[in-house]
C-alpha cells in the first residue's frame, strides 16, 4: 500500500496524525534484511569450527592420543546427526522447509565429523584396508541419503564431490596445470560423470523428484562436461578427428541452453555462451593460423576485439530473453 492511501485515510479521519507520522517513517527507513549475511556467516563458522578441530588435533596428536580424539570427533557426530533425527520432518519429493534456523547448519557439521571421522580412522588404523574405493563409497552414499533425507543442498553438493572422487577425479593443483589434461582416463571419466549428472537433473525435473535439486546437478554437470570436452580437444588436437570433440560441445550446448530457456536461467545460458565461445575460437584460431605469417595473427587479434563485441551484445539479448519469456 501506498503513502497517498494513507494520507487519504488521515483526511477522512480514519488514523491520527501520529499514526500517519508513523508510517511516513517507516517508509523513509526501511528495514534491511540481514537474512543471507547471517546465513553465509554460520555456514562460514560452521567451516571454521571443523577446520580449528582439525588444526588442534593436527598439533596435540602426542598428548591427546588417537583413541581420546576418535571418541570426540565421534561424539560430535553422532550428537548432531541425533538432533538432526529427532527434529526432522516427512520426507517429500518437493522442498521441505526447516522452520529452526540452526538445524542446516547442526547436519552440515554432523556431517562433516562423520568424514573426519572416517578419514581419520582409515589415515590411522586403516580399517578399509587398501580399498580406497570403499572409503570413498560409504561416505558418498551416506552424503547422498541425507541430502534427500534432509532436503539440504549443501550436503548434496557434497555428495557429488565425493562421487567424483569415488570415480577418480581426485586431483592435485600441480596435476590440473601439468598432467590432468594429458590424461585419458580423466578425460572421460570426467565427460561420463558430467553427462550423468545431466541425466540425473532431467530426471529430477522430469519426474517432480526433489525437482529445486535440477539446479546443483546441472551446476556440476555443466561445467564437468565442457571442461572434459575442451579437455579432450587440446589433448587431441594434433591428432586425427580432433574436431570430433568440439561437435559435442555443440550437442550438450544445445541441451544445456534449451534446458536454461525452459528454466529462465541466465545463470547457465552465460555458462553455455561462454564455452561455446571457447570452443568456436579454437577451431577458428586453428583454421586462421594454418599460415604461418604476420598477416594470420593481425587477423586473430581482430577477431577477439570484433568476438568480445558479439558476445556482449548476444549475452544482452538473452538477458532480454530470458526476462521476458
């Protein structure tokens, strides 16, 4: 309602000038809402806290002693995921809303002591033996239920983490800058996972099956596969069919941008915008530089100042899209 409303409301003699007064300095001051600060600093304290309980046990090890923080991180834990239990509510295939404030945060740290937890027990007592692959199966299947369980979308995250790393794609800094592309395996594991996810975000949809989850997989899976596919492309590109990996650019960029247009998402119509431009400039860059002359790399600098121009003006234009749809 309007200040003109309530001005006519005051000449009619329904409120007093005290109230109108009021109001005029409700409207002058609005509240600000603090809601997503808060939200970010309990999700930032919540870290904090399990990296200090990491950082202390790291440098009290010897006096301490192994059984003692085994039992802690245990206690916390089981103590979290108790509380968690107790306040939950039904599950739903649609999002479940949490009216206590502190109980996303009480599962995430549950949560995460139950992976120090077993990552401290396999470090030191090995208890998976040299299955590291079971050490990474029962945590992601765990992370997996509690995030439908629990209807949590940081623990889902997590969960797809961990699936990565169940299926490899557990990498270094140094092996990302010098190796990781030079790596088949990688490669497509990693193109296999992101289109699974895509699968899995269909599915979601599609099938009305905790369908606000569509936007962590497709946030995954998008950047999983083109980061694969451009991947494989460097890796092969002296090698015959090279050009066979960007044209799977094109085929899950189509699907990736009509999936944002069904879903008004400018988020991922820029993530689609911005790889197909990668992928477009590096063949065109491939074809321009087959002669090797001054002329060829005058040519490639004017194609990134006209290409910058195009992509701002194409990125406008489904903004425009997207909020009129």
């Amino acid at each position: 309602m309007n200040t003109d409303l309530y001005e006519k409301l005051f000449e009619e003699g329904c409120i007093s000038k005290e109230s109108l007064e009021r109001i005029r300095s409700k409207r002058q001051n609005p509240l600000f809402s603090l809601h997503w600060e808060l939200k970010t600093l309990l999700y930032l304290g919540v870290m904090l806290l399990s990296t200090g309980l990491g950082i202390l046990i790291y440098k009290n090890i010897d006096t301490i002693g192994h059984q003692v923080i085994i039992a802690a991180i245990a206690a916390i834990s089981g103590s979290c995921f108790f509380y968690c239990f107790k306040h939950k509510k039904p599950f739903s295939k649609t999002r479940v809303t949490v009216s206590n404030a502190w109980f996303d945060y009480i599962l995430l740290l549950a949560c995460l002591s139950f992976l120090s937890f077993l990552g401290y027990l396999q470090f030191q007592y090995t208890i998976f033996g040299t299955a590291y692959g079971l050490a990474t199966f029962i945590p992601m299947v765990v992370l997996f239920y509690v995030a439908y369980a629990f209807d949590h979308l940081g623990i889902l995250s997590m969960a797809i983490t961990n699936l990565g790393v169940w299926l490899g794609l557990s990498i270094s800094p140094t092996s990302l800058l010098y190796t990781a592309w030079g790596n088949d395996n990688l490669i497509l594991t990693g193109l296999f996972l992101g289109f699974f996810l895509m699968a899995i975000a269909f599915l979601s949809d599609r099938c009305l099956f905790k369908p606000h989850f569509w936007f962590t997989y497709m946030h995954f899976a998008t950047h999983l596969s083109f980061i694969s596919i451009l991947a494989g492309y460097f890796y092969n590109y002296d090698r015959p069919g090279s050009v066979l990996w960007l044209f799977i650019t094109f085929l899950a960029g189509y699907y990736a941008y009509t999936d944002a247009m069904k879903h008004r998402s400018f988020y991922f119509l820029l993530l689609v915008t911005l790889y197909a431009y990668i992928s477009v400039s590096a063949l065109l860059i491939r074809v321009m530089l087959l002669n090797d002359n001054i002329a060829s790399f005058y040519l490639c600098f004017i194609y990134f100042i006209c290409s910058a121009i195009g992509m701002i003006r194409i990125l406008k234009y489904l903004n425009k899209k997207v909020k009129t749809s």
